[in-house]
C-alpha cells in the first residue's frame, strides 16, 4: 500500500510562490497516476492537476492552468507541485493522491483515488 506525505505548504503573499512535494512510500509509486487536490474550509475537495505514471501527460485544472505546474521523479519517488502567481483564493488544504486509473475525466473525480497524504495547508495573504 502506497502512503504519502506532503511538505512545502506555507504562507505567501499573493504573487509568490510555492513548491509542494509528496514523498510516497510502499506500493509500486511508478505504476500510479498522481494528483494534487485541495479543499478549503466549506467546500469541496477540488481537482488540481495529475499525472501519468509514465509518459508524463499532465491534466491541470482551469483555474490554475499557466500557474501551477506537477511533476514527478519516479527515480525517488516524488511528485511535485509547482505553484506561481499565487492568489489568495488558491488558500486551501492541499492533498496528493494517487490512482491507478488516468484520463482526462477519470483524474479529476477524487473517489477515484484510493491514497491520500494528510494534507499541507497553503495560505495566501493578499
């Protein structure tokens, strides 16, 4: 079973950037699909961006599309998030996850994801 964990969350005025990292652990990480989700307090956990487990084919969300941007290094086991231009309602709780699944629809449906890290929070002041 694949366990994740995240790091790099933080807060930043709006224009700055973060970069979140997920470490995984267990399981065969290079035959997942991973993704980044986020949910701030009274919403819905939201799709981000995923990627492939390995042609690197990557989906983003249109609200961060030309802002953020994910990767992975299956050598150590690692996906990132690369967040720039940061606003302030991109605050939120943000998670990794991965699946074993990947399409276009499939990525963006959080139940199909059956590990999550606990999640790192990501505030930005305006």
């Amino acid at each position: 079973q694949v366990q994740l964990v995240e790091s790099g969350g933080g807060l930043v005025q709006a224009g700055g950037s973060l970069r979140l990292s997920c470490a995984a652990s267990g399981g065969f990480f290079t035959q997942y699909s991973m993704g980044w989700f986020r949910q701030a307090p009274g919403k819905q956990r939201e799709f981000v961006a995923a990627i492939s487990w390995n042609t690197g084919l990557s989906y983003e969300a249109d609200s961060v599309k030309g802002r953020f941007t994910i990767s992975r290094d299956n050598a150590k086991n690692m996906v990132y998030l690369q967040m720039n231009s940061l606003k302030p309602e991109d605050t939120a709780a943000y998670y990794c996850a991965g699946a074993s699944g990947f399409g276009a629809s499939y990525v963006r449906q959080f139940r199909n994801y059956p590990y999550w890290g606990q999640g790192t929070q990501v505030t930005v002041s305006s």
